[in-house]
C-alpha cells in the first residue's frame, strides 16, 4: 500500500501527471490511428455481417472501458473509504463522466450495429440491457456525487454507492440473461462474438489499448481541474471569511 | 435483543401514529395500476397478459416514494445523533428502520397487490406464486431502498435522486418477480424464481443494514 | 477514383458503419474538449483568486499598514 500513497499528495500526482500525460495522449492517437488503419485498411469483411464488422472495433473497446472505468471506480471508493486515501475520490469523480461516456458510445455503436444485423435499432439483447443498466449506474454516481454542498459528503455517499453498485453488477448481470434467454425473441439471433481471427483481432486490441490511453489521459485532465475546482472552493471560501482589513492599497473589490 | 426491539417498537408507534404514510402509498400503487387499463384498453386477455408486471412496477415505484422519509424526520430533528449513541450498533438501529418500513408500507401493498390482479383479470393460477413473490422480493426493495435513503440524506432533491441509484439496483428483484408469476401462468415450478428472491433477500439483509450505516455515519458527522 | 466510392460505401452499410465512428468521435471528443476547456478556465480563476489575495504573505508581517497583513 505504502506505493499508493507515495502518489497521495496532489502535488506529488501533478508533477508524475505532468511527466505521464504527453506519453499517454500521444500513445493513444498512435494506437488508435493504427487500430483505425488496420481495421479499415488491411482487416477482411465479416464472410456473414459483411462490413458492419468493422463497427466492432469501436462497440467493444467502448464495452470494455465502459465496465473497467466502474470497476476503477469501486476501486477508488474502496480505497477512499478504507484507507482514507485523499485523492481516491477526485479520481472516482474523475473518471466517472469518462466511463459514462464510454457507455453510451458503446450503446450508439450497439444500436448501429444491431439495425443492420437484427432489422431493429434497439433489442432486448442480453449485452445491450446490462450496459444500459450500467449507463444509469453511472448516471446515479455523477447525481449523486453533485449532489452536496459540501465535498467531502458528496466524496463518502458517491463512494458508497460505487461500491454497492459494484456488488449489485454481477447480480445484475445474471439476472439478465437469465430473463433474456426466457423471453428470447424470435427474431434477434444472439450473434455470438464472430470469430476472431487474427486480422481483426490485431485492430481490436490496438483500438483497445489506444481507448485505454485515452482514459488515462482524460483522466489526467479531469483529475486536474476537479483539484484545482476544490482548491478555487477553499480559495473563495478563504476569501468569503478573512476579507483583507483595511487593505487599502491591494483594493480587492468582491467581484 | 431488547434493544432491537424497542427501535423497532418506536418506529412502529411513529407509523401507526400517523397512517398517512403508509396509505399513501397504497393509494399511489392502486392508481398507478389503475391507470393501465386506460392506457392499453380494457381487454381481458391483453390485461392478464401484463397483470403480473404492472403490479410489480407499481409496487416498486409504490415503495420508492415512502423510502425518502425513512430516515429523513430523525436527521432533520437531530435525533439520529441520539439514536447513534446508543448502546446499539447503528446498523441494528438502521435495520430496524428498514423492518418498520418494510411493516408499515410493504405489507399493505402485499394485502393489496391480489385485490388489483383481480382488477387486471390475473388468471387464478398466478395468485400464489404473485403473493409469495411479493413476500419475499419487498423486503430487498426496503434494504437497498434503505440505502439508497442514507445516501441521499441531506442532498438536494434527496427523493428523485432516491428513485434514479435505488431503481436501477433492484432491477433482479423485478425480474425474478414478474417471472415467478409467468411462470406459475406458465405451468411450470415457481420455486426456482421463489429460492432466486430469497437468496436476494438475505444476502441483502446482510449488507444493506451495513452500507446503510456506514452512509448515516458519514452524515452525521 | 471508384477504389474510394467502394471504401466509402462500406459494402452498402456505409450508413451505419460511419456513424458509429462519427457518434464515437463527437461523443469522446466533445468530452475532451469540455474537459480542457473546463481546466483552461479553472487555471486562469485561481490565478486571478491567488494573486489577488496571496495565501501566506509571510514578508508583509513586520510592516504596518501593508493591506492584508494582520488579516485571519
């Protein structure tokens, strides 16, 4: 543990996040301009989907980062909660609009992919209805986590609630498909993931990688302004309470 | 025990003292049932096909509403830092709170829940399984309400905010609901969907009690 | 010339497969944008706050009269 807290003070994470973050913003337009090339350039058409496949390399990246934003989430809640780590729950305020959005490009890209393939935009897919759930997990943590006046209640519910949305997930999960499989519509034939084969799989695992970058580098930024928005608080807060007495020549008018 | 018992007696005395709430709630699930009829026709077979879902969505949001004063009167009145102090664990207290709700407004909508299937032309078959199903997927609606009610104290807008992090969570409570009761229509066995809500339901007395307390705790400091 | 029609046509799914990457751009890049410019206006809000009223300014102690001074 003694690692993690060595990151602990703000300015200690600013200046490694000063050295880390030009590495990973230019890492993930590499990655993801390679992903993109490979996936359109050099990957062959699906021998049954045909070129909607190609919508995969960005539906399931987007999947993937949507779940591991919330399980990074529970991890910051957990480690602020537990070990009363400061910057967990900046982080977990962080990344939680990231994985939100990550979640409804997966769930766009879902449908987009699904009208082609199933005649209809939206189906009762077991997948599709667990990452809609998930959407409004996220949604539930963003409102509840602005929903204070004073931070550090909003820091303690919100991770609260991370943790016992974690736990509900798998519950969540199962108790999908099961009601998928029950009501299983005619029409929408589960597509089981096509068969990777290497060609695509190569694109989708840069794209993966290169989606991964990309979090770290949003996360980066909005770990910095959510530092600076506490710090511009207690600025005000500061100022609010202790107005200059008879500072006359600094003439700081309350603007 | 004893002292379960008397948080548990005081928050039933406040219930009984004022009814409003519970029948409140009532009201609320008998309308929004009610309302369905007008919305997809009185059909009879059309009605009985979606009976079993409209009464567990209505019940759900029936529980919603009465969740956000769970634990708001004793914050609000300072109360609950008394309570906090006594030589009961506050998830004991918290739990007891749960109970009571679960008592004083999910019994009622149990009671009430066959009289509205009549109302929806619920085939006879599907009566046991619904009440059974009733039984035993409530008290999870009132342990992650529970929770969902700690956060939420002292936010803005606690009661929608309530409805939008509680809903989502209690969604496998719906499901496993409504099936048990297409499935007793069905013909089939309804114990699996029935052993399903009880697992639900005890792992949710386990931990619920338990993050709802921690959620009150940082309230009250 | 109809090597690129037959790129862009995406084998007849052209209207789905680029929207997908359009609704992934619009949605990943408005975030980035609103982020950055979030943290551009913080910055300069703090620096305006901060050197309006230094935080600790330990040399004008000794001095009378220099404004903020004695101030909590």
């Amino acid at each position: 543990m003694s690692g993690l807290h060595r990151f602990a003070s703000p300015a200690r994470f600013l200046r490694l996040a000063d050295r880390i973050q030009p590495w990973t913003a230019w890492t993930a337009a590499i990655l993801i301009g390679a992903g993109l090339a490979v996936g359109f350039g050099f990957s062959p058409p699906d021998y049954q989907q045909g070129d909607t496949v190609r919508i995969m390399y960005v539906h399931v990246p987007s999947a993937w980062m949507a779940l591991f934003c919330y399980a990074a989430m529970a991890v910051c809640a957990a480690a602020g909660l537990i070990w009363r780590h400061p910057l967990a729950h900046v982080i977990a305020h962080g990344a939680a609009p990231i994985g939100a959005c990550f979640t409804i490009v997966c769930l766009a890209t879902g449908m987009l992919w699904g009208k082609p393939m199933w005649g209809r935009w939206w189906a009762w897919d077991a997948r599709l209805t667990s990452v809609l759930i998930l959407l409004f997990l996220y949604l539930g943590y963003i409102a509840l986590a602005n929903a204070f006046d004073n931070t550090t209640r909003g820091d303690r519910s919100s991770a609260i609630l991370a943790l016992v949305g974690a736990v509900n997930l798998p519950v969540i999960k199962f108790s999908v498909d099961w009601w998928n499989t029950l009501h299983q519509p005619a029409s929408v034939t589960r597509i089981g993931a096509p068969a990777i084969h290497s060609s695509m799989l190569t694109p989708l695992l840069l794209m993966a990688a290169g989606f991964m970058c990309l979090f770290a580098t949003l996360l980066f930024i909005r770990v910095r302004a959510a530092l600076l928005e506490r710090r511009l608080r207690a600025l005000r807060h500061a100022r609010a309470h202790a107005p200059p007495a008879g500072g006359m020549d600094t003439g700081t008018t309350l603007s | 025990m004893t002292a379960f018992a008397a948080a548990l007696g005081r928050e039933l005395r406040l219930a009984i003292r004022e009814p409003g709430e519970a029948a409140a709630a009532v009201m609320f699930f008998v309308l929004a049932t009610m309302l369905f009829p007008f919305g997809v026709g009185p059909e009879a077979n059309l009605l009985a096909r979606i009976a079993a879902g409209v009464l567990w969505v209505a019940a759900l949001l029936a529980a919603m509403l009465s969740l956000e004063r769970l634990f708001l009167g004793d914050y609000e009145d300072g109360s609950f830092e008394i309570l906090a102090l006594a030589p009961l664990p506050l998830s004991l207290i918290v739990g007891a709170k749960m109970l009571a709700h679960w008592l004083t407004t999910c019994i009622p909508l149990i009671v009430a829940t066959p009289l509205m299937a009549v109302l929806l032309d619920l085939d006879t078959g599907g009566y046991f399984a619904l009440v059974a199903a009733m039984a035993l997927g409530t008290p999870t609606i009132s342990l992650v309400g529970g929770v969902g009610a700690a956060l939420t104290l002292g936010a803005r807008r606690g009661g929608m905010l309530l409805s939008v992090l509680v809903l989502p969570l209690l969604i496998p409570v719906l499901i496993f609901g409504a099936g048990a009761v297409d499935a007793a229509l069905a013909g089939h066995a309804v114990r699996q969907q029935l052993m399903v809500l009880a697992a639900m339901f005890l792992a949710a007395s386990a931990l619920c009690p338990w993050a709802a307390a921690a959620a009150v705790r940082q309230a009250l400091e | 010339m109809t090597e690129l029609y037959e790129f862009l046509a995406m084998g007849g799914y052209a209207g789905f497969v680029w929207p997908a990457y359009a609704v992934a751009a619009i949605v990943i890049g408005g975030l980035a944008v609103q982020s950055v410019r979030s943290l551009r206006s913080l910055r300069r809000e703090v620096a305006a706050l901060e050197e309006a009223q230094p935080r600790r300014p330990r040399h004008t102690r000794g001095r009378p009269g220099s404004g903020t001074g004695d101030a909590a």
